[in-house]
C-alpha cells in the first residue's frame, strides 16, 4: 500500500517541485560572486514556493492552506524579481529569462486560483 500526503497530489505542489529543480540547475550557471547572494536567493525563493504550499496543505483548515498558498505567491514574485536581476546582469539571456518567466506565470495563475477556491 502506498501512503500519500495530501499535498503530493496537488498538480500546483508537482510544478512547484519541478520549477524549483529547473532554477536550481539555472543558478549552476551564475558567477562564483553571485553563490552567497543572487543564486541562493533564488534557490532559496523557488524551494519556498513547494514548502509552503505542502505546509498549508497538512491538517489546515481552508483560512490556514490560504495563507500559506499567500506565502508561496510572495515566494514566486520573489522568483520572478531574481529572474529579472539575472537578466540585468547579463547571467541569463532573454530565451532562458522568457522560459522561466512563462513558467512563472503559469505557476502564479494555478496558485491564485487554488488559493480563492479555498476562501
């Protein structure tokens, strides 16, 4: 018998798991300079979507998984800030920044509209 958490099976907590694994291996790229400050911001940002959106989805009631889901939205605007950075400081280029953009915006999308189901 398999055992699943509830938030396992939620389409939104898989892509935010997947994306967080695609800008893990975009950071691999920056410069040595950027290891303490841009790239792990943008781990750390990109990992922190998938937690809280598994933290809100244990035993929370609705108002609860919300707030959390809020959390993983800041996370993911904090995400698409990094991006733009990277694109500044000429770490990305406009294909791979337009990837990840639109990766975000698909994200940012389902997870709104997940978190008013909740209300």
């Amino acid at each position: 018998m398999k055992i699943e958490f509830k938030f396992e099976k939620l389409r939104i907590w898989q892509d935010a798991m997947d994306f967080g694994e695609e800008v893990d291996k975009l950071t691999n790229h920056f410069p040595k300079k950027e290891i303490y400050n841009l790239s792990s911001q943008l781990r750390r940002a990109s990992d922190s979507i998938a937690l809280n959106i598994s933290e809100g989805a244990i035993g929370q009631s609705n108002p609860e998984q919300s707030r959390f889901m809020g959390y993983a939205i800041r996370s993911l605007a904090e995400v698409v800030t990094c991006l733009h950075k990277a694109k500044r400081r000429e770490y990305i280029n406009n294909e791979i920044f337009e990837k990840h953009y639109q990766t975000s915006f698909k994200l940012m999308n389902m997870m709104i509209a997940f978190k008013k189901i909740l209300k």
